[in-house]
C-alpha cells in the first residue's frame, strides 16, 4: 500500500517543486523523469523493468527526445554485448566449465574467507587487463561465482555468498576504471580527448595517474568492505575437483572464448566491435552442427535486465544531448570561485562530476565534461589534463548501482538486492571523498611531470 502511494506521490511532488523554478513545461517534465525513475531504480518501489518502461514511454510520449536517441539504447554496443554474454555464460553453463573454472579457487589450501576475497580481487583485477568490456567481464565470471560460492558451502543469500559475488562484481568493475581500454566511461574519455585537444591519452599515462589510487588502494578497501560486511565461515567444499580430461564440448567453448579475448584484446588493430565479436561466437555456438547454446537458452534470458541496461544508455544518451542539462551544469561550473587551497579546489571539482553522475549516469559525465573541460582549466587555474583526469576521479566514484550498467548487470545474474549494491556503493562512495580524494590529489602532483 505505501508503495503504491510513493508510486503516485513522489512524481507529483518533485513535479510541482519543479514548476517553481523551472520555466519550460518540457524540461520540467525531463528533470521530474529523471529524478523519479532514479529513485524509483534506487529503491525498487516497483520492478526496475517497469520503471525502464515507464522512463521509454513517458520519453516518447511527451517528445523529451528524438526518437533514435530514446531508443538508442537498444542499438547500442553495450546492449548487444550484455545479450551475447547470457548467452556465452549459457553455454559455459551447458558444458560445465564453470565448475571446472572454479577448481581454481576451491583447490586454495586452508581457505579462509579472506583469502579467498584475495584470490578473487586479484583474479578479476587481472582479469581487467585482459579483456576490454567490463559488461563482457561480468557476464562471464557471475557463473563461476555461484560455482565457486557453493562450492565453499555457502547457499544462495548466506552472507558468504552474496560477498562472493559482489567481490567478483565490484572487483572487475571499479578498479577497472583506471585501466584504460577496461571500462565504457574510459573509452569515451579516450575518444573525446583526440576529437576534441588532438592529442591521445596513453595507456601507460593513463594507468601511472590513477592506478595506484583509483585501482590498486580502492582494490583493497573493497576487499576490506566486503570482508566486513559479509564475513561467514567457510565450509567444507560440496563441489570436489575431478582431473578429468576436456570434453569436446568444453574444448570448443574454450576455443570460441579464446578467440572472442584474443579479438577483444586487438581491437585497437581490426576496429570491430566487442558487441559483433560476441555476437559471431554465439552464432557459432548455437550454430545446429555445434549446438551448445539451445532454443532453451535463449527462452532462459533475463530481458527485464536487458531492457534496464538499455533504459540507463539511453538516459544517458538523452541527458548528453539535451542543452539545458547542459546549461545547467555550465551555470554551476560558471559559479565555482576557485578557493586558495588547490586541494580544495580539485576535491569540489571532482566531486561535482561525480555527483552529476548520480543524474546522467556514468557514461555520459566524460560526454558531457570532456567538451567543457577546457573552461574548467581556465577557471581552476589546473592543467587541462588535470582537468581530465579529475573526470576518471569521478567517474570511478559510484554512488547508485544504476549509475553504472556492467554493475546493474551484475547484481541481476547474480540475484542479488539492490539495496545490497546501494549500500556497499554509498560507503565506498563516503570512503573514497574523504580519503581518497586528496590521496589522488597528491599523487598526481607526483606524477604529474611524467606524464
């Protein structure tokens, strides 16, 4: 009953609040969508695909965008990636290679639950380097994680296991951010930087500015968190290990995984897409000569969390192209006075982009603030590639698991809350402000000849 009268109230009220201050009826209809589906997607009132639904609906009925922007999300890269990768996770489910896959972890001598989150941080960082699609990341590990989970004893919700799977997700995302060809937001960086100033961001700059902050220290203080948080006791693996020789079946989905991460990994030589390259493997593994992936498996997928991932892309979409957002942002840029302190001052920049992520998703704050950048520089007195790198400062700080889709994903195929995400995210979100932050800050003071 209270749900169904916040359904109803709180559009309402945010839309008569908006009235006030804002002069067009569109845009008000725009920021009172925005904010509602946002909560809405915060807090689960009703069912994240309803709430999906109702943003596409209500963004196509009163025109807030053209339509190919409104439904650019089913277009996108990112959709077609997240579609192939069920499908991939299926067939490494048919075959029973994540059981095998899994051997790995179960077969850590003494396993404490520590040092099984440490093997897991450190297999999914590595993981981040290897292939470039944090969407494709996840897909694949959430299957050998439930295996892994179980095969430490932990039944599905049992503290044990939803650490677990958060560790696998949380590991493969965020560090990922300051690694550059491992995340969406990095790449568009990327792009925009050399369309826009002329000049490329390297790979190795790129990790020496902000690894050792944003990957390396935040890895460890997310072990530490979940470790915290979700602490059991390991118990004896249900699961064991046999050293059984490859079947035909697995060495072909191997194969069609190999090459998948050998094209993903050269990409930057063929410039075909992550989503195609997916897309070919699954076509060859439902191919009826192999029939890995069956009609059951297609039947099986979870399409209400592929119309989430492709309700948040085109939120971001429809918030990068829309001119008052813009304005409004450039308003408050146009405002900030820069104080003596320049900590301060890198501190309140970062930490304004990164809360305008909490409206226009993580995607869309290089979209937007790359263009801008230059007139940050001017009005901060910072470089211009200062400027930028405070963009991954924000964009590596996540405050709502919607901000970020590979995460939403995440937390679907691995049934796990929403809130548990919200409220692991909003203490990592305080965590990194406060310490880590200045830490970055002082870093790239010390690096900031090198690169």
């Amino acid at each position: 009953m209270i749900k169904n009268i916040l359904f109803f109230l709180i559009p309402l009220v945010i839309y008569i609040s908006l009235s006030n201050f804002i002069v067009d009826e569109k845009n008000v209809i725009l920021v009172t969508l925005l904010i509602t589906v946002i909560i809405f997607w915060a807090t689960s009132i009703i069912p994240d695909y309803q709430t999906s639904l109702i943003f596409l609906f209500t963004s196509l009925i009163f025109s807030l965008s053209s339509k190919d922007i409104i439904f650019s999300g089913f277009s996108s890269s990112a959709f077609w990636l997240v579609f192939a990768g069920m499908l991939i996770a299926s067939a490494i489910k048919n075959v029973k290679l994540s059981e095998r896959f899994s051997t790995f972890f179960t077969n850590i001598k003494n396993p404490s639950y520590l040092s099984i989150l440490i093997y897991i941080n450190i297999f999914s960082l590595l993981f981040s380097f290897i292939m470039p699609s944090s969407l494709g990341r996840i897909v694949l590990l959430i299957p050998i994680a439930a295996i892994i989970a179980k095969n430490f004893g932990f039944k599905e919700h049992d503290n044990g296991y939803v650490g677990i799977m958060l560790a696998f997700i949380f590991s493969t995302v965020i560090p990922a951010f300051a690694i550059l060809p491992a995340n969406v937001p990095n790449m568009i960086l990327s792009g925009l930087t050399h369309e826009i100033y002329g000049f490329e961001l390297l790979y190795s700059h790129y990790l020496v500015a902000n690894f050792f902050v944003l990957g390396f220290i935040k890895n460890i203080i997310i072990v530490a968190m979940i470790y915290f948080m979700y602490h059991d006791t390991v118990k004896p693996s249900i699961l064991k290990s046999e050293k059984n020789l490859l079947s035909k079946d697995e060495k072909i989905v191997i194969g069609t995984t190999l090459m998948m991460l050998l094209f993903w990994t050269t990409d930057f030589i063929h410039g075909i897409s992550a989503s195609v390259i997916a897309i070919v493997g699954v076509l060859f593994l439902a191919n009826p000569a192999i029939n890995i992936i069956k009609n059951k498996d297609l039947n099986s997928i979870n399409f209400a969390s592929l119309l989430l991932v492709a309700s948040i892309i085109s939120l971001g979409n429809i918030v990068a192209n829309n001119d008052y957002i813009k304005e409004i942002l450039n308003t408050t840029i146009n405002h900030f006075e820069p104080t003596s302190y320049e900590i301060l001052n890198q501190i309140i920049i970062s930490l304004f982009m990164a809360i305008s992520g909490i409206f226009i998703t993580q995607p869309s704050i290089p979209a937007i603030f790359t263009p801008m950048a230059e007139h940050i520089s001017l009005i901060s007195n910072f470089s211009l590639n200062e400027v930028i790198m405070m963009e991954v400062t924000a964009f590596s700080t996540i405050f709502l698991p919607f901000q970020s889709p590979p995460i939403i994903i995440g937390l679907a195929l691995a049934n796990i809350k929403q809130t548990k995400g919200v409220k692991f995210l909003l203490i990592l979100a305080v965590i990194t402000i406060i310490f880590l932050f200045p830490l970055q800050y002082f870093w790239m003071q010390l690096v900031k000849n090198i690169i």
